[in-house]
C-alpha cells in the first residue's frame, strides 16, 4: 500500500518531542496529562501536546511502531487530510475520556499517542473488516474481529481495576472515535461488517453508560452496580450494631451517587466510602 506521508511526519515529530521530554523535564511538564491545570488552570492544549511525549524509550518504540504499522493502509485509504483528522480527533476524544474518569483525581497525569493510535488501528478494521492485524515486530497476525473484541474487553477490565499505569481511558476512547469518524466517512462500511461493529460498539456503550449512572463501580472492586449485598468483595458483619449496619451505609451512599453525582459527596463520605469499600 505504499507510505504514509503523514504518518511519517507523526512520527518524526513524535520522536522528536519525546526526546525533547526526556532530556527537559521543564518542557515535559509544561505539556504532560494534568488534570488539575486542565479543569482549573484551563490549560487545554494538553490535551494534545501530551500525546507528543512518552514515559520512556520502550513506551515511545511501541506507539511509534504501531503507527507505522498501520498509518499506511488508512492513509491510503481516506487520504493524508481525513487520516490526521482521525489521529487528532482520536487523540482529543482519548484524553477527554480520560479526563472524565479521573476529573476527581487531581494529582492524575499521563503522557502517550496511545490514544490517538488506537483511533488508527480503528479506522483499519473498519476499512478492512475482512482482513488482520500484524505489528511489525511480531510474526503472526490476529484477525480483526478477535483485535477489537478483546481490546474493547482489555480496555474496560483495565478501566474498572486501575491496577496498572496503562492510559485504558485514552486507548478505549481513542480507540471508538476513531471507528466512529471512519463509519461517518464512509458510513456504506457499517453494511460490510455489522456484527463486528456492534460487538464493539455494544459492550463500550454499557460500559460507558454505567460508569455515568454509577461512578461508585469504578471505586469498589467487584463492584458493577448492583447492590452491595450481592457484590464479591463485601461481607456484612455477623452481628448487626445499633444504628444503621455497613451495608445500609454503603449502600446509602451508593443511592446519593447515582442520583446526585459523585460531586455531591463531601469530604467525609468520600473518606467513609473508601472505608466500606476496602
């Protein structure tokens, strides 16, 4: 299929401001991931300048080699103008998500393409819903439908436990604009492969719409909004105090977050929450 132009230019320009961060740390936190200098001080260019610079040399040869390997194909596709569109537009809807799921985090940071990358690998498997997904450092390909089934499923588990320093945010996020914009571009491509976008539209769009009914399943372990009797990780004490018991108490705040909003918690019943839910 030939070069991407542009997605040489991204990566040499990628590369190039990575490096930049790694030798500057001055530079680097003037454009990292911040929550707080995003919702208070408004920086909003961080947002995309984050998707420039990278944790370390491994983080960056990852993104930059699956950029690669798949700019191509959806640059020759949709054209250089439409396949930057999509990298920087993927890029934005990441990190927002992100910056959904951790507005309450103020101390959150993070830096990658990631995002951005995923809305590219998207945008290749509904252009190509026929055909596989190969890296250029690995010897087998996966095809596309077995890729974005289980990115989807990786993305959400890696969401609800946050038990790595992966960005899933930006990479689930990333990952559905860039499919999203693609099917706006071409929408005769939703006729060729209706199952496989459903199967990652579907599971992405639940998932999405409890954590915004429910923001308490992404504080609990084991916890996906049911009620807190039923969840794994709790176990209500074997003699009921006086005054209203664990579970009561809990699910009592549960009650005020789904119909009030986290923001609606003070201090206090943040703190209380915490305590319950280890």
């Amino acid at each position: 299929m030939g070069e991407s132009v542009i997605g040489i230019v991204l990566t040499l320009l990628i590369g190039a401001t990575s490096y930049k961060g790694f030798r500057d740390m001055a530079y680097f936190e003037r454009y990292v991931f911040d929550v707080d200098k995003i919702l208070i001080d408004k920086e909003y260019r961080r947002l995309i300048s984050s998707g420039f610079l990278h944790g370390g040399w491994f983080h960056l040869g990852l993104n930059l080699i699956a950029l690669i390997s798949f700019s191509a194909a959806v640059e020759s596709q949709l054209g250089p103008g439409l396949f930057t569109l999509i990298f920087f537009v993927s890029l934005i809807g990441g990190n927002l998500l992100s910056l959904y799921i951790h507005r309450n985090h103020g101390d959150y940071r993070a830096v990658g393409a990631s995002g951005a990358i995923s809305g590219v690998i998207f945008a290749a498997i509904v252009l190509f819903p026929g055909g596989s997904i190969g890296f250029v450092i690995l010897p087998f390909e996966i095809k596309n439908w077995v890729f974005g089934l289980a990115f989807v499923l990786v993305s959400i588990l890696g969401i609800k436990r946050q038990a790595d320093n992966i960005g899933h945010e930006a990479h689930l996020g990333g990952a559905i604009i860039g499919l999203l914009l693609t099917l706006a571009i071409q929408p005769s491509l939703i006729q060729q492969s209706p199952w496989l976008i459903a199967g990652i539209l579907i599971p992405t769009t639940l998932f999405l719409y409890l954590i915004v009914r429910n923001p308490a399943v992404l504080m609990i372990d084991n916890y996906w909004g049911e009620t807190i009797r039923s969840a794994r990780n709790f176990r209500p004490a074997k003699r009921r105090p006086s005054g209203p018991s664990k579970e009561e108490e809990l699910n009592k705040l549960l009650d005020k977050i789904r119909t009030q909003g986290m923001d609606s918690l003070s201090s206090a019943e943040r703190k209380r929450l915490e305590e319950l839910s280890n």
